[in-house]
C-alpha cells in the first residue's frame, strides 16, 4: 500500500511554488453522498463561495486564481475517502483540503493520506473528541467544536427545559461513540439519569427493535446522535409509529431541514443544537449566499471559514506549499490583527501581502484553540411548524 500513498516528488513540487501558479486547486472533501448528503448540499458552495471570492479578488498570491475540486468522502466508507483523498493529491494535486466531513473517514483520510503526503486539511464538521489528540504533525486543523463541548451544550439545553432522564441512541461509530460519551458524562454529572445508551447501525430497512430496547428501559425523551439522512430518521419514525417517544433531541448530525421535511408535525416539539451563532459574520454570509444555498444550515458557515483560512494561511506564508502555511493558519486565525469577515478576503489578501496581521473572524466567529479546533458557539433549535426554528445561542 505504501505506493499508493506515497505522494510522487514531482506532486508535491508543483505545490511547492507560487511565484509560477496561475491556478491554484483545492480540495471539497465531503459526503456528496451517503447519510449528510442534504448538509453537504450547503456545506459544499459555503466553501466555494470563499474560494470563488478570493480567486476574483485577483489578489491572491500574485494574481493566481483558485479552483475547487469535489471528491466524496461518503461519510461512513473510510476506504472511499481515502481513495478519494489520495486521488486529490496525486492526480488532482490540490494544495489543501477542505474536510472531511464525518469523524471517521477524516480520521481515515488523515492518517492513511494527508499525514504521510504532508497535506493540510481543515474540516469544518469532523466534531469526534479523539481528533483533539490524534497525531497530526500540525497539518489538521477545524472550524467545528469538538463534541467533547457539545456534550455538555446538550446536557445543558435538556436540563434547562427540565428534562431528567433520557434514553439515548447513536451511530455506530467515531461522531455517535464520541458524541454519546461526552453527552452521558456531562448529563449524569449534572444529576441527570441515561436509561440506555445503545448503538444504532445505517441503513436498516426495520428499527422495531432498537426502538423496543429504547422504549423498555424508559425515559421522558430519546437522545438520536445519529444521522438525519439514515439511520437517525429512522429511529424517530419507528419511535413515533409505535409510540414509544414523541420528543427527540437533535445534535448535530440530526439538524437540517430535510429532517422536518421528511417527518413532518409529529417532530413538532423536538429540540437540539448545532455549531452556529448569530454573529456580525453569519449575517454576511448569508448576504453572500443569497438564494443559491442556505447559509444558516449546519456547517456551511463553518466550510466557508475551513476554505478562506487555507487561501489565507498561504497569503501569509507566500507559499501554497503546506510545510510552509500550515504555519500560519493559526496565526491568520487569531488575534491581533484587523478583523476579518465574509466579503473581506480581498482586503485581508492586501494586509497579508503587506506584511499586516489578520484576526479571520469568518462567518463562524473563528477561534482555534489548542491543536487548532474551534473553541465552539451553538445554534439551540426546536421543531416548530415542521419546521427549525433558532430559539437562542449558546
């Protein structure tokens, strides 16, 4: 296998230099298909919406232009997205990724591609607590939180609206496992009571008897960390037709309008969050998306801030090598240096190759932490008129 993931020496030279780049690639590593897919329908244009804006800036890198290059990490098939990520670098020879989007074939991806081949990636959903520590040698980085806060984010929500005693599913793997930990801990530190916290798996025809698990063991509400295109809406409606709860908590993964869409009034009453905030930057965002996407769905704003900080970071290096601005992506990143927000990248390309600094606030209201992660803002939502509705910040 080392063949294959071995990047060749003439790849990684034509990323090397800037002086002779007149179109500089990068990658938009998502699930195009597979359980995200109504997510990854706005988490996509959000990224190439900022790579659109720098490339027409004309002053990117001496006048070099940027290009997207989708490839689909499926979500669930970590051998997919490594082949997938392997393809970007060697036969597309993108400069930077843009995700994964899903824990597990980041991880993947990470480990298998982007570690050995010298490649920076920047996810804008990957939220799994073990990315916190996993070995990187400085080349990941994301704009999500990590679930390690949005445990506690959930905990709270629930034990606001007076709940005490869930049962809860998830997804079996890296996001639900890591999701579901995080949350059990902090609800029970809280004083709360989890009846049952039991894996679900993708794709079954029949959830009768999961939800029959769920419904023994008791609880006021059921906890879904699952998937809002597969295995996630599939508990819910078992739930419903047999009666067994009729208030769900939706994290993350479960948040989207296809979600409502496809269940209707009965979700009416439900409740979650998701990364999001009601910052000066999300509001231009959406001003820059205009009809062509919905620019408050989950990660959108967090897929344009991965994309701009990569054409930013190499603004800052004067390289599109990722030896050289991975360096920078925390310093572009952060203060001090003048804010920067959605429909800026032009002014913040012309401070940079000045020699000024930036603090990229972006459309998420962009804060990395430790290793590189956002240190977190949340959208609380509810199901009102089979519909989301935004009822506060956290």
């Amino acid at each position: 296998m080392k063949h294959i993931l071995k990047t060749t020496a003439a790849a990684l030279a034509l990323t090397a230099g800037v002086a002779s780049a007149e179109d500089v690639k990068l990658g938009v590593f998502l699930g195009f298909t597979g359980p995200l897919e109504s997510l990854v329908a706005n988490m996509a244009p959000g990224a190439e919406t900022a790579i659109t804006e720098v490339s027409e800036s004309g002053k990117f890198m001496g006048g070099s232009t940027v290009t997207a290059v989708r490839a689909d990490t499926t979500c669930i098939d970590s051998a997919a997205a490594t082949a997938a990520a392997e393809r970007l670098i060697t036969s597309d020879k993108v400069s930077g990724i843009v995700g994964g989007d899903c824990s597990g074939v980041t991880t993947a991806a990470l480990t298998n591609v982007a570690l050995p081949n010298g490649m920076v990636m920047i996810s804008p959903s990957a939220t799994s607590p073990a990315l916190s520590t996993v070995e990187d040698n400085g080349l990941f980085f994301r704009t999500a939180p990590s679930d390690a806060r949005q445990g506690v984010v959930m905990s709270d929500i629930i034990m606001d609206r007076g709940f005490k005693e869930v049962a809860l599913t998830y997804t079996n793997n890296d996001y639900g496992k890591g999701l579901a930990d995080a949350f059990q801990a902090a609800f029970e530190a809280a004083g709360g009571k989890v009846t049952i916290s039991t894996p679900h798996e993708d794709g079954k025809a029949d959830y009768s008897a999961e939800v029959g698990a769920l419904q023994s063991a008791g609880g006021e509400i059921l906890v879904v960390a699952g998937y809002l295109d597969q295995g996630g809406k599939g508990i819910i409606q078992a739930s419903l037709d047999t009666d067994a709860f009729d208030t769900f908590v939706l994290p993350d993964g479960m948040v989207g309008d296809a979600l409502p869409e496809a269940i209707g009034d009965d979700l009416n009453g439900s409740f979650g969050q998701a990364p999001g905030s009601d910052s000066e930057g999300a509001g231009k965002l959406v001003e820059l998306a205009g009809d062509a996407y919905n620019a408050t769905s989950p990660f959108s704003a967090e897929s344009y801030d991965a994309a701009a900080l990569i054409m930013l970071a190499m603004q800052a290096a004067n390289s599109t090598d990722p030896a050289a601005y991975k360096e920078k992506v925390m310093d572009v990143a952060n203060a001090p240096g003048e804010k920067i927000l959605p429909g800026e990248l032009g002014k913040a390309l012309d401070i940079l190759a000045a020699g000024g600094e930036i603090d990229y606030v972006g459309a998420s209201n962009v804060e990395l932490i430790g290793a590189g992660e956002s240190a977190g803002n949340y959208r609380e939502i509810e199901i009102k008129d089979a519909a989301l509705s935004t009822v506060g910040y956290r």
